[in-house]
C-alpha cells in the first residue's frame, strides 16, 4: 500500500478512486481509498476539521461524515486519527486518509471497488476562508504588538516579531473564522514580552490588527498553497503575496485562492484572563 494521492491543495472537491481497505472500529467504519480530494483533520495539531461529503457508485452512496488521518505500520498496525502514536511522516508508517462513515459500510463498499468522492464544497469553502483568515490574523497580530519585545523572538512569514510562534497554545478553525489561544505567562516575559504594557493597550493593539486586515483584504492578494509532492504526507505551504511581500506559512490545511474572496476579516481580543490571551477572527465572505 501506498499513502494517499490528495487532491485537495487544489481547491478540488470531486475525484475517482479505487477503495484500498474497510475497516472497523470503536469510532464506527473508516474506509481508505487511493486517491481522495478530501482534506483530513491532523492527528497532531487537529486545527482544520476534515472535509465531509459522500462517497458514491452508480445509484448507491453513503455518507461521510468527517476525513481523518490514518496510517500503517510496516508490521501492519492500522491506527486512525489520536491512535497513530507517532507524528506525520515518521518513518516506518504508511500515511493515508480515512473516511469515516456515518453507518456501517454497504456490501458494494470492498476493497477493490471504484468510487466517486465528493466534498461537501460549501462546508469547504467556508473553512478555507477560516484558515486564511487565522494566518492572517496571526500576521496582523504580530505587527500590532512588534514593539512590545525586548529581545528577538524570531520571525514571522514577514520578518516581523513572532509572537504567533512563541505564545500559541491552541487553534481551531471553523467555517468563515477561528479561536486562538495565546498563554500570556512568566516563560513570555522571560522572552522579552511586555505583557503589562500589552494588557494597558489591549483596544489600541486589537484595532491596529483590525486596520491591517482590512488594508490585506481590499488589496485582493493572491493565495495558493504549493505542495512538495501528491501524497498526504508530503509538505505543503501557504502563500499569500501581501502588498509588504510574500507571505509563506508550512501548512496542511486548505485556503482561499485570492484575498478577494472575503468582504472583511476582523479579529476580537479577550484579556479577561490576564495569562490567556483569546482571539477570535470573524470572516465575512464577498458577495
């Protein structure tokens, strides 16, 4: 067995394949094809939720409720989704994507059978917009606080200071938006941050973010994702030319293909815990 042709860097949502295995588990049935356009949620840093959708043949289908991770062992272990015990592209695992059904699998659902697989493309659409927008929150952020470090932390994708990088703890991506979780503690401060000065300034730093994602969206900056290869587990990342330069984040997830796709994207910060910084984006889709 191979890993798993995807398709989804595209912005494909259709695609053909041969079923490589069914297999049943605690969570229900997951079945494995060849090739599939639909994007899985990562087993390691579970930010995007996997594509739903259908697969079908002929007249008959079943529904799939979410695309996940899986892997083979050399020895033959199949794990699926927080069971794989070692990270992506560790040696001595065959990397694929699963579907989970919503029911049990059909007869005419075997190995060796052809099918048809279909995203669901609104869903998908509206998670793309999510995961752009949270990259772009996270730069605008960082802008926004750049002058509160008192030693480097290293760069972001615009060479400015990266606290996206140093204080991230949580991400989740939903459709036309994203919560981010930023651990404002004592291992910050030690990095150089200026948490008091940020907590004084809270309103001021979160429009400044807000005036530069609606600088970024009006520019309708071009966006695509670059792959190093069709499988599942070869590297894929983001880029996005921004009018400050080329953006390039590593990432496995999908996003739009041009910042004219939204109307606005703005972010709110909640400093109610004042070791936990929590930023919701909210995209609003052009049109």
């Amino acid at each position: 067995m191979s890993s798993t042709i995807v398709s989804f860097a595209d912005g494909s949502v259709h695609g053909d394949a041969t079923v490589s295995r069914v297999e049943t588990g605690p969570d229900g049935v997951v079945v494995v094809v060849d090739a599939t356009p639909f994007h899985p949620v990562d087993h390691t840093w579970p930010d995007q939720p996997g594509d739903s959708g259908e697969l079908t043949a002929g007249a008959e289908r079943v529904e799939v409720t979410e695309a996940v991770m899986a892997a083979v062992s050399d020895d033959g272990r199949f794990a699926v989704g927080s069971d794989i015990p070692v990270k992506r592209g560790a040696e001595g695992w065959t990397w694929l994507v699963g579907h989970r059904l919503a029911g049990a699998a059909p007869d005419w659902l075997s190995p060796g059978a052809t099918v048809s697989l279909t995203a669901d493309a609104g869903r998908r659409a509206g998670l793309s917009r999510g995961h752009t927008a949270c990259h772009l929150a996270s730069l605008a952020l960082d802008l926004a606080v750049a002058d509160l470090w008192r030693k480097d932390p290293g760069a972001d994708a615009l060479g400015n200071p990266d606290f996206e990088g140093r204080a991230n703890q949580f991400s989740r991506i939903h459709e036309d938006g994203s919560v981010d979780e930023y651990r404002l503690g004592k291992s910050l401060r030690r990095a150089g941050f200026d948490t008091e000065t940020f907590a004084a300034t809270l309103a001021s730093r979160e429009a400044a973010a807000n005036a530069q994602l609606a600088a970024w969206v009006a520019s309708g900056a071009a966006s695509r994702i670059e792959t190093d290869g069709p499988t599942i587990v070869d590297r894929r990342r983001w880029h996005c030319e921004l009018p400050e330069g080329e953006a390039v984040i590593l990432c496995g997830g999908t996003h739009v293909h041009a910042l004219s796709e939204f109307a606005s994207i703005s972010i709110a910060l909640d400093l109610t815990d004042p070791q936990l910084l929590v930023m919701t984006t909210t995209a609003v889709p052009a049109g």
